[in-house]
C-alpha cells in the first residue's frame, strides 16, 4: 500500500508528507520498490532494463542512459550490461532488480527480501551495497521474513509497522523535489 502497489482499504498514509491515496504519481517519483523476485524483463539487456525503468519514471533517455550506465558500474554488471537477462545468473538479476529500483535516485526505498535466493558471497555483497545507499542518506523499508538482524546493522533506528501503525516512527521531514 505505501509504495501505491494496492489500493489502501482503510485509514490513511504518507510518504514525505504526500498522501498516498490521493497523491500516488508524486510518491512513485520519491520511491524505489524491489520485490522479492526480480522484476526485469529477460528478453532485454542490462542497459535496456535500466534505460526502460528510467523512461518509465519519466527521465530523459539521455539521463536513463547515463545513470544506467553509472549503476551498471556500482553493481559489478558492466561486463554483462549487453547480454540478455535471461543469460544473468540469479544474483546478477538480483542485482539489476536493485539498480533498477534506483534509476531515479529515490529517497525511500522499499527492499521485500533482497537476498533471497542468493549465495553467501553475493548476499553478503547485497548487504553491502545496501549498508552504502543507507550511508548515502537513503531510507530503507526493509521487509525480512525470515530474520529482522539486518535491520538493526542497517538502521540508526530500526522502527517496525504492525497493525499499519509505527509505534515510533521517523520524525515528518520536508517534502524532497519531484522531477519536472
């Protein structure tokens, strides 16, 4: 419901001072949403699936370019960044589903089970890269499933929602700039 995915059914919710329901073209422009399996398409390259999620939101192509291939970097993909997804191993889709995700420069980012299904070494570097967007002054909403550890190494203040109340969230801040 508060990355506008589905419908709210009761009460009401805001992200950055946008109300959800009322609000929802504005709240995509602030966020990032990756599920817990990869949304890119296999038919499309690396650079393909970054430039048509930037275009999506709105970017120019040439700026869906440019952070396209600046993401390609920051996740270890720019060997691969011409080869269909269908080619990719599960961690590098895994990978590019996140980079995806980051194409506008969110500043909330909802992660639903990042790691799962990957090995050791690529969880550990998912975590990483995870630990360096929060140190980036990203917001993560994290949704583990199977173990809320990472959300206390991650987090300066780990908050949980139950019964969609927070029973001490964030303080409001100030709305951040939408995209022209």
């Amino acid at each position: 419901m508060l990355a506008t995915l589905l419908p709210i059914d009761s009460g009401e919710a805001r992200i950055f001072g946008y109300d959800v329901r009322r609000e929802g073209h504005a709240v995509r422009q602030l966020i990032g949403v990756t599920g817990q399996y990869a949304s890119v398409d296999e038919n499309l390259t690396a650079r393909e699936n970054l430039w048509l999620f930037g275009r999506l939101q709105g970017l120019s192509s040439k700026k869906c370019h440019s952070i396209g291939d600046d993401l390609l970097v920051k996740f270890d993909l720019t060997e691969a960044a011409r080869r269909p997804i269908a080619q990719f191993s599960g961690g590098m889709r895994r990978r590019l589903d996140l980079a995806a995700s980051l194409i506008t420069r969110p500043a909330l980012i909802f992660l639903d089970e990042p790691t799962t299904g990957l090995d050791p070494r690529t969880r550990a570097q998912m975590w990483d890269t995870i630990r360096g967007l929060v140190a980036a002054g990203s917001t993560i909403m994290l949704t583990p499933s199977t173990s809320t550890k990472p959300t206390h190494w991650l987090a300066g203040s780990p908050s949980s929602i139950a019964a969609g109340r927070s029973p001490r969230g964030p303080p409001p801040s100030s709305r951040p700039k939408l995209a022209d």
